[in-house]
C-alpha cells in the first residue's frame, strides 16, 4: 500500500450535495442551515467524499452537478463518529467502526468513501436503520461546517 493510499485525519474532504432545498438542506426559524441525511445518501451504504488535497482544494471541481454544493468535512471529525452500533438476530451488540478510505476511480483519482467496519449486515430494513444513523451523524459535522460553496440557483 502507497503512503498515500491513506486518508489522513487532518485531510479536508468535500462533499457534493444537490442544490434542491428542502430536499438535502434547509434553513431553520432562526436561518441557520441544517442538511438532512438525505445529504448522506448512498445505494452501496458508503458515501462519497473527494480528497480536497488531490481535487488542488478546489471545491468546484467535486460538485456532480451544476446546481450542486460543496461541504467540507474533516476526516477526523468522521472517524470520531466513532461507532454505529446494530444488533445480531441473538440481540447481541455489533460495533461498527467508521472511516474512510481512499478508492480512486478513473474518472475521478480523488474518490473516497466513507465506510463502516464490519459492513452493514442483516436485513435490508436492519441495514437502511443502521445507515440512517450513520447519515445522520454526517449531516450534524456538515450542519456545523455549513457550505464551502453554495449551490447554484440555476
């Protein structure tokens, strides 16, 4: 494995989310932001982030859409998440660590996902549950750190 394949924990990652608000974001009474786990989303249970770093710390070039956002995340703040936890069919307690890890695509050298340890496992139901809390503990740091480049209205 190459140095660099690790994700440090000081790494700023970025994250593209759709500029559709009330769908991924929204604004409280107060106006303060506030994105959803919906933000989160993922059909593999392993959210997408780019290393800032190899993106040359320009959020623009992560966005999937012209109308998307960026946040930014830091990869310690993730891994201090620390654990999701889901229960076996014994009603025993499974932790799973969480983290992220550097997966390049072709397409996009920069790609990295973030992943618990054990997978989710279990029923579809038990699964999507035990993803929600993981979405949601992302959407709480993405709230914190609100946009690094806001989604266009166009």
């Amino acid at each position: 494995m190459n140095k660099d394949d690790f994700v440090r924990d000081d790494e700023v990652l970025y994250r593209s989310v759709r500029g559709k608000l009330n769908e991924e974001y929204s604004y409280d009474d107060t106006g303060k932001l506030r994105f959803n786990s919906q933000a989160f989303r993922d059909i593999s249970k392993k959210p997408s982030v780019d290393r800032a770093e190899l993106k040359g710390f320009n959020p623009s070039l992560s966005k999937l859409s012209h109308t998307d956002g960026i946040v930014s995340l830091i990869t310690r703040d993730i891994r201090a998440i620390g654990t999701v936890e889901t229960k076996t069919q014994d009603a025993d307690a499974v932790i799973h660590a969480v983290n992220v890890v550097y997966d390049p695509t072709p397409e996009n050298p920069a790609h990295s996902q973030i992943t618990v340890k054990p997978e989710f496992f279990g029923s579809k139901n038990k699964q999507k549950n035990a993803f929600k809390l993981l979405r949601r503990a992302l959407a709480k740091l993405a709230s914190k750190n609100g946009w690094t480049l806001e989604p266009s209205l166009q």
